[in-house]
C-alpha cells in the first residue's frame, strides 16, 4: 500500500460508501447497490435486473485446479444465482475477458464452450462483451440482465422479525469440492484431474454450481419469501447482509444446517464440517425468509433440491447459532470477503 | 504461450468465433456480439442497449499518467460513448473493480468521484457492481445500459455505397495528450503534474473526453445517419469495423480529416499527425455516414463540435486513402487492437 494511503477495510465498507454517492434517480431504480442485482424500471410491467461478477485468477478460480470449462461455466453461474435470488429469469449476458498471456486459444474455447453450456439450458443470449489480453492474471467479468414482473422482485430487505429461515440444498458441499480438487492435484503432482477416491458431488457443487433460478422463481411468484439472498461468501457473512439490509437480526440452529459429512472428509482435512457449511462459501444456494404463517407451504423438497428450515429472524440485531448443546454463541460473519482474502 | 496452444491472432478473430456461437435468440436481441452495444427488446417502444468496456491498467491507463479522477471518468466515458455510438440515451451504470494492492483508499475515492462527475452530467445512475483485491495489474470493466426509441437505433451495418462519412471533433488530439503526458512526466520525475508547456486542449481531449451522446441522438432522431461507429480504436480500424458490418468499402481524403497540428507537436516527439489522426485512438468521436441525399443537412458544427465531411462509401470492399498529392493508398487498420498492443 502506498504510504499515506489507507486501503477500504472490507467490501462492504467500499459499498457503503459508494451507496451515500450513487445518487440514485428514485424514479427508475427500485434497488441500486447493495443487493443481489439491481432493479430497473423500463417501461411496462416487468422490471429488468442487472448484475455484474467478477472471477479472478487466483482469487475465484485457479489455473492448476480449474479446468477452463468450469471456469466459463461458474462465471455465468455467479450472474445467474444473483438473478434467482431476486426472482428473477435470467436473459441476457455479456463477458468482458482481461486474458492472460499464458491462456492460449484452447482455453479460450473451453472457457467459452462452459459458458455457453449453463447459458443455452437457461435459456441465455451472450450479446456482447469486451476483451484484452494482459500479462498479469485473468479476469473475467459477467454481466447478466434478467426479467421479472413488478411485484415479484426478492429483495434482501424484506425480513421481519418472525420469518422463518430456509435455505436450498447442502452447504459447505463446494468447499469440500475444491479440498478434493486440491488433494488430488497434490496426489498427482498438480495435474488436478479428479479420480475415483474424490467425491463426485461435492465436485460437481464445485466445478458446476447449478443456479437456483426456478426456486426462486416459484418463491416470488408464490409470494412465500420475504426476503433473499444467494448464498456466494458463505452462509454466516451472507445471512449477515440480508439481515443488515432488513434491519434485523436472526437465530440459527447449528443442527437444522444441511451440512453432509463426506465419508472420506479427513483424508482431505476436513475436521469441521458445519465450518464449512457456515464459511465455505459458493455454494450458490438460496437463503431466505418466510413469514411464519407461510412457512409450512414451503415443501420439502422443490424439484429434487430438498428446502431446510435453519432458524428464525429476531428484533435484535444480532446473528446467534445455538450448537448441538443448546448452547448460543456468536455467529461472526467467517466467511469470503474479497477484501479480506485476495491472495 | 502454453506449448501446443495457438492464441487468437486478434480482438476480431476471437469475436468472430464467439459470433458464431453465441446462438442469438432472434426475438430479443435486435442487435448483438460486433456492434458498439446490443439492442434488447423488453417489451414497449424503447429499446435496451448494453454495452460494456473494460479499462485495465497497463493497457487502458497508466498509474503514473492519468490520475485517478481521470481513470474513472474514461472508463466510464468509453460505455457512454458506445451508447452514443447507437443514438442512445444513457441511464445506468455497473462498475466492477479488481483492485490492485498498490492503489490505496485515495486512489479508489478519486477514480468513483472523476466516474461520479461524468455520471451525474449525463444522468447516468451507478446501480451496482462488484470488487475484489488483486496482487496484479488493476482491472475495470464498465457496464452502460442506455435506451433508444427502436426505429432510432443506430448500427454499423447500415453503410451503403454513395454514403457520405463523416466525422465530430478533432482526431489525434487524444494521443497527443498522452504524448504531453509522457513528455511531462518525464521532465519531472514521473510526477507527470502537466505544466504549461503542454497543450490543455489535448490532455483535456485525453483525460477527459466527451462521449458525444446528443450528436449521435440529433443523428438517430432525425434520421440522418445510416450507420454510426464511436472512435476507440482509431479511425483507421474503427472504419474497417462500419465497413465490415456493411459490406462495403471507403475512400478517405486525407486533407479533409481533421488532424490539428499542436504549435509544439515536435517537442512531444510528434512528427506525423495525420498518423495520429488515423491510428492513435481513444479520441472517442462519432464517425457516421450519411446517404447523398441528406449530406446538406449535417450541419457545420453541432453544438460547437465540428462535425467534417472526409470522404464517401464505395462498393468496392477495400479502404482507400487520397492523399495531399492525389496519391491513392491502401488504409490499413493501424489503430489499437488489445490482442496486438497488451503490454
């Protein structure tokens, strides 16, 4: 840092001082900075939803454990699980590829081809992009537009004290994917190619995060969720910043939190799974709340992704996990802060 | 290059590829990959546009030339003036940031102030984005989303032959900024605080330039341009560009374009402005071309910006230049290609 320079402490101070000098023009944005996208109005019934994500080389991905296909597919996936989690149908998306020298032509393709392979089966037109090549690390950013009707946009700001807590799926599974990954590049001498002896789920959570645009979807038109968020930092910092938009704060039962154990999780060290499950972060889960009175028209299961109850919003603005004891502790937000964790 | 990976060859080649792939839903999106923004249907009379841009340090800008209240107005400038490019409107505005570790809290507030100032001439509301620390080179990407009236957008691929080209403003003047720059800096140490001895109009043109937004609207609006590029690259390649999505060719005469000649040019080591004019880039104009019939009713100066008559549309697909002594030659795209130039 240059002398004489203080950096931004964490990402959401940088956001919270951009927020004060956005200016936003009240009349056409029903929500700017600080939630999953923002939300325009354009005319007519539906609003447009624009969100943009970066993955960086050496912070989001790695060359060594990465293969380019799964990099194109899980930077579309970012766009489109902030685009679920608001409501919305994805419909547009455009890249902008900052390229390294060292990525030739044939990563190029593969990133593209991943891309284009989560985009043709949500129904997504990639129109447009920029690009460069550059010596230092790649980066990509995507930017994806979605669709929703006025009244159905999820907001992070909807929670009351009362709602219910639910999220979608298993948490912590893409954490374990990527100790996988990073086993078995040590095993064979850094090739990354994932053999029998890793987990193929936690895996495929990893390298091909499935976006939860249909859940959503049915939440906001069902009107059953209040407020939510998509689970990219981890489960303990994200729960955080839907109950700081909401004002409000929340209780989590560490017991109700889906966190499989892989059976052979200490071969990758794995010690703590509901570590995981509360930090690991891109999971690109749903986290949201549901008014009390709703909470038992949420199913089970939505289209084989099965839908836990976790814990309830409170008045008090602070985040609680009581653990398997019946003991309340703290729960400090742990998990990915891009600020924080850059290497 | 990583042994037995061929890279693209060019910024076109890789666009030409992805052209082919992105598989454009033909309902929605009126205008895609290739243009200077993608027109998107939404429903009503107004179009979408979206356009994004990055600007990376090393390639776009210099940490020891350009300050960072002029970093953050070009990034933002360039999306503006592809907006322009297409008879838009801009509205909103996504900034993603990978920041690097060596610029500091001052230098992050100095950037969204100089981008902030532009935005607020223009309208423009920043909705959202998205930012992470890097040990590398810091990267920008801007996403503008502008709306037009469907029947005004302009493309580039509506050049006929017999149209007359025409261009705003002065061109060259921004690389000669960045010459002045250079110079300064390197008669103070790297400082590069410009002095007297620089042309102000030039770093104004470099630091500061202005996206052309109500010309490329006067355009659309009435009718008058039959296709529209702006000047990022340089006039040479950005020509080739309006002439490739047209089919068409172009002769240029070289003493009707307007290339000024800075009284000092020779200290800045300026020797050919007509080169400058061609191939520097970054001039951020708006180069039109306009069917015979209507070529009387460009006026001189639009708004006090010069707009120059500079030669005619042929059929013939090759690019031609007449020069000072009636000499023809062949116009080679020099202008910047972020393939060839990466530093």
């Amino acid at each position: 840092m240059p002398k004489g320079s203080k950096s931004f402490a964490s990402e959401p101070e940088l956001v919270a001082w951009l927020k004060q000098r956005a200016r936003l023009h009240g009349r056409d944005v029903s929500a700017g900075i600080g939630d999953d996208a923002a939300v325009l109005r354009l005319g007519g019934a539906h609003r447009l939803l624009a969100t943009t994500d970066l993955s960086i080389e050496g912070v989001h991905f790695s060359a060594q454990f990465h293969p380019p296909h799964s990099v194109g597919y899980r930077a579309l996936a970012r766009a489109l699980s902030d685009i679920a989690a608001m409501g919305g149908t994805p419909r547009f998306a455009l890249v902008s590829l900052a390229l390294s020298r060292n990525q030739g032509r044939s990563w190029v393709k593969g990133f593209y081809r991943g891309f284009m392979a989560l985009a043709r089966r949500f129904g997504v037109s990639l129109i447009g992009g920029d690009t460069a090549i550059v010596s230092g690390a790649t980066t990509v950013d995507v930017v994806g537009l979605g669709a929703v009707k006025a009244p159905d946009v999820l907001l992070r700001s909807g929670a009351k004290p009362g709602d219910q807590i639910f999220v979608s799926g298993e948490l912590g599974l893409s954490a374990t994917g990527l100790a996988a990954l990073k086993h078995a590049a040590g095993r064979e001498g850094g090739r990354g190619e994932p053999g029998e002896r890793v987990i193929r789920r936690a895996l495929r959570a990893h390298l091909y995060p499935e976006p939860r645009c249909a859940l959503g979807r049915f939440l906001a038109e069902r009107r059953l969720a209040s407020a939510a968020i998509d689970l990219s930092d981890g489960l303990s910092s994200d729960l955080h910043r839907l109950c700081h938009s909401s004002g409000v704060g929340a209780t989590l039962l560490a017991e109700r939190i889906p966190a499989p154990a892989p059976p052979s999780a200490r071969k990758f060290k794995i010690t703590d799974r509901l570590d995981l499950a509360l930090n690991g972060g891109e999971d690109y889960e749903l986290l949201f709340t549901v008014p009390a009175g709703k909470a038992d028209k949420i199913p089970r299961h939505f289209k084989n992704v099965p839908l836990s109850w976790i814990g309830e919003i409170g008045s008090k603005r602070s985040l609680r996990l009581i653990n398997a004891d019946g003991k309340e502790l703290p729960l400090i937000p742990k998990g990915f802060d891009h600020f924080r964790t850059a290497r």
